[in-house]
C-alpha cells in the first residue's frame, strides 16, 4: 500500500504541476479566505479505514491533484483540505447599549436575565407570572423548571463538546482569562487542534459566546444565562482566531468528541458551499452510530450562498435562526438541510410582522482582548441558533423522556431529534426555510404522560 501511495502521488504531482501556472505569491496559513489549506490533499484509499491529509510538493496544484488522483480506481476520494468559516453574521451597533457587566445586567436579582435574553422567555401566552414573554422565545423557563422536577436541574451530568475557536475556560499567563460566568467546575477536559497542545483557550471570542449560549451559569451575580446551565462543555478547538479550521482539523476535533464521551457535539461553523468534505462526513458518521447528537449551523446568506457541511451532513441536525420577534432572520438559508429553526436574533425577513431586531446576548471578550469581559450587542447568526439546539438536547437527554437503555446507541440521536422536531412550533414557512419549526424547549422536556 505505501508503494501504491508512493506511485500515486508521484504521477499525480506530475501532472499537478505540468498544468499549473507558476505563481509569485508565497504559501500563508490559508490559499484564501473561503478555499483551502496549501498544499495538502485529503486522499482515502481503498482498504484504508480513514482519509488522510497529504502533503504536495510546492508547485502542484491542489486542485489537479485531486482530480488527478480521483481517476485511479484505488482511490475512494481525494479532494482539497477545505476551510470552514465560524458562522455568525454581522449586526450594527447599539450606541446605547454599552456591553457591559454592571448593574441590569446581573441576575442577583429575579428575573434580570430576562430584560436581554429574550431568547430563553416563552412565547406569548406561556410565560411565568413574574417575567415577560417574547414572540421568538423557546421557553427555557418551563425547560428549566420540568428539569429540576426531573432531578437534573440544567441538563446536569451532560456532556457537550463545543468544536469551535476554543473557549475562555481557564485563565492562562497574562493574556487569558476564564470568563466570569462559566464556573471552573462544569469543564471537561478539551484539546485545540490548531496549537496542537491541552489548552484550547479561545482567541476570537466566537466560540465563548456560542458555550455560554448552551451552558453559561446561573444565580451567580455575574452576568447572564446559559438554556443548560447544569451541562459539562467540552472546548475542542478547530478554529483558528479568524474563525476558520480545515477539514483535518475539525475531523480530529469530532473524533476526539466521540472518544471522550461526549453526547452532543455543537458545530457553529460551516464549509463553502457544494463542497465535499468525506474526511468530516466519515467522522459525523461515527458520531452517530455513538449515540451522539450532531448540531450545526445551516450558514448565513453573504458568507454561505446555501445550506453547507457540516449542516448536511450524516444525522447532523441543520438549525436556521430566527429573530426577537419570532420571524426567519435575513441571514437565514432555505434548503433541504434545515431541520430546525432557533433564535439567532437580528434583523427579520421582508414582510415579518415584527420588527424587533435585537442580537444574541451572551458574555465573551471585549473586543481587542482575552482577558476582558462583555455582552456584546453583535452577536447575530446561525451560529447562535445551533447553540440554543445544543443545549435543547442536553435538556432533553437529561430530562427523563430518553430511555437510558440507547445510551451509546445510534437510536438515541433519532428520539432526541424526533422530540425536538415534534415539539417544535411552526411559523408558517416552507419546511425548506423552517424545517419543523422554532425549538420549544419547555415542551420537549414536558415530562410523557403515562
């Protein structure tokens, strides 16, 4: 087989290069923004069980090469070590909102979350009698009160990798900080697959966000919430400080998931889109035999121009975001690969009856630092959807209406989808914009009735 290998690439650089035209430009971290890592191709080949990335001699195209080597019958796929980009989009910002940790932002006193997050209120009708209700909320109220009945106040003893650019987990030397409102005790241990080292320490900010989303702490006087507050988070970094990581990256990342037991494993990012990422798709597919839940975001139109990997990928959950007032978010992409619908703030669709518009709020860095702390008022996108489905399925494996026995068992990722898929709320779109609807996540942990 190495022979074969050997043979293979040698013909196939061969004719890589003999077509390429020469170019003046020095190989960077990345070909270009949205393309793929320099010189490498991911080649399986037949009998082998994984793909791999290969390294190319310095003039061989990386796309000759591929093709090249996808006319020999031994090869199963070879294709460029594509780039996948964070998936938030932009949002303006609010000269009046100063994003700050101070007073009407804590939640010492009841309710304070409640006057940002609208995210996590019930809908209209459905609310508790001491806070307010939100035309695009999920209800994390009653989720949260049906958990605490269940013994698993927050989806507690869950385990949820965040495969992203890391998270403000702990503090580091001079330059990192553990944001003020994850607690040292609900981390397991991660990895970052872009340093190579234990240590995956966010530089962006992105991937803080998105974990607060999912399991930030609450009734600590800091800041906000997270929907699974209870929950352990995974920090598997694949993401550089750009937001972006390779195929090879974020398939190690999964894997890594997997071997350390994780249950859910949230991705708020996505690949081009029509590109073919087997290397990433062979990975989700053990996810799923695992009996763990894949989340993704679906893309923002102007990054994304469809639905992408891994949000189409094998059994992943593709979630489309939705605004403060219950409408499909501009940003938000229609296709086959959305499954649910989560709120992902900003600015509604044309002819949306409402015109509430405001962001996600979570705590992350200030921007221009790693040891500083905000709520942002910029955080919009499909990024910020795939969280809140991440944490509804925390919610939902802890919440006594899985059985225990599919533990480890592809079967369990199919009932928890169901749940969430069934106890969604329609918003009247085409199951191509929508999917089953907006996540209500205080009715998927509605306790079954015997």
């Amino acid at each position: 087989m190495n022979r074969l290998l050997r043979t293979l690439l040698a013909l196939a650089a061969l004719t890589a290069t003999a077509a390429a035209a020469p170019t003046s430009h020095a190989a960077t971290g990345l070909a270009s923004a949205r393309a793929f890592a320099p010189r490498q191709v991911v080649v399986k080949f037949r009998g082998q069980k994984l793909g791999r990335a290969l390294a190319l001699a310095p003039r061989a195209g990386v796309r000759r090469t591929a093709r090249a080597l996808r006319r020999n019958p031994h090869v199963v796929y070879a294709e460029p070590n594509y780039v996948a980009t964070a998936s938030a989009s932009s949002a303006p910002f609010d000269p009046n909102d100063s994003g700050t940790l101070e007073a009407g932002a804590t939640v010492s006193e009841l309710g304070n979350w409640a006057f940002r997050q609208w995210n996590f209120l019930a809908p209209e009708g459905a609310g508790a009698e001491q806070l307010p209700t939100s035309p695009g909320g999920i209800d994390a109220v009653g989720a949260w009160r049906h958990l605490i009945e269940a013994g698993r106040p927050g989806a507690a003893g869950v385990v949820v990798a965040v495969l992203d650019t890391g998270v403000a987990y702990r503090s580091f030397g001079t330059d990192f900080r553990r944001s003020p409102d994850f607690g040292p005790s609900q981390f397991v241990a991660g990895y970052d697959f872009v340093a190579h080292d234990r240590l995956p320490l966010d530089e962006n900010g992105h991937g803080t966000h998105v974990a607060g989303t999912i399991a930030e702490k609450t009734d600590n006087g800091i800041g906000l919430t997270g929907l699974a507050y209870g929950a352990k988070l995974m920090p598997v970094r694949v993401l550089n400080r750009g937001g972006r990581g390779n195929a090879v990256q974020i398939a190690k990342g999964i894997r890594f998931a997997i071997e350390n037991h994780a249950q859910v494993i949230n991705m708020s990012f996505n690949f081009a889109c029509g590109k073919r990422v087997p290397l990433v798709d062979e990975a989700l597919l053990e996810a799923y035999e695992a009996g763990i839940v894949t989340v993704a975001a679906t893309g923002n139109l102007g990054s994304e121009s469809c639905v992408s990997e891994p949000a189409t990928g094998p059994r992943v959950i593709g979630v489309g975001g939705t605004t403060e007032g219950g409408c499909l978010g501009t940003y938000s992409l229609a296709g086959k690969g959305v499954d649910l619908l989560a709120p992902g703030g900003g600015t509604p669709d044309p002819g949306c009856p409402s015109i509430l518009a405001r962001p996600i709020y979570q705590v992350t860095f200030r921007p221009g630092s790693t040891a500083a702390f905000a709520i942002p008022g910029t955080y919009v996108g499909t990024s910020m959807a795939a969280a809140h489905v991440s944490g509804a399925a925390a919610m939902v494996l802890a919440g006594g209406t899985v059985k225990t026995s599919l533990k480890g068992h592809p079967g369990i990722v199919d009932v928890v989808t169901r749940r969430l898929r069934n106890t969604a709320r329609s918003l009247g779109l085409p199951a191509t914009e929508q999917g089953a609807g907006l996540i209500d996540v205080g009715r998927a942990t509605q306790p079954k009735r015997s």
